[in-house]
C-alpha cells in the first residue's frame, strides 16, 4: 500500500467497457505529513475519495481485490480514505 494524495480526476470518454462506471482519480505520493514526494499515476477509486484527500492505494494484483474492482483492468485502487497518521508516537496527519 501507499499513502497518496489526490490531486484531481482523470475523464476518459472513450475506455475498456469495464471500467464503465469507475471514477478514475489522478494521486501522488506522499509523505507522513501530507506532502507530496513521487510522480502521479491513476487509481480507481473504490471508497468515494475527493479532491485533497490523503488516502491508501493497493497497487498490482491486490488492485482487483476490491468490490468495485473485481475482475477489471486496474493496477491501482484507492482503498482507504485516511483520518490519521500516527508516525513515531506523535500524529503527523489530521483530516481537517
């Protein structure tokens, strides 16, 4: 898994017929504190996630093991939609 940010939404009119339906979410990186660090990729989102959000992805093989995701072409998923980031006993991350 991956701690991400999302960072906005990706449109694509023309697709796989089995992604029909799946809002696709552009996401980067980020550190334990909510900062972007690595390059953006497209995740399908499976837990309703919005613009800003930190939130855990599953890349892979483990993309596909989600309800909204079985048995489609997806290599990542939004997973989680993260509260807190507890990180060495002090919290790095709150959901405002």
């Amino acid at each position: 898994m991956l701690i991400c940010r999302v960072t906005g939404t990706v449109v694509a009119t023309r697709k796989e017929p089995t992604l029909d339906g799946l809002k696709l979410l552009l996401v980067r990186p980020c550190d334990v504190k909510g900062d972007v660090t690595g390059a953006a990729l497209v995740a399908a989102d499976a837990v309703g996630a919005g613009l800003d959000e930190v939130v855990l992805i599953a890349q892979g093989s483990s993309a596909r093991q989600t309800e909204a995701t079985q048995n489609r072409p997806v290599d990542a998923v939004v997973m989680a939609i993260v509260d807190l980031l507890d990180a060495d006993g002090a919290v790095s991350f709150r959901k405002s």
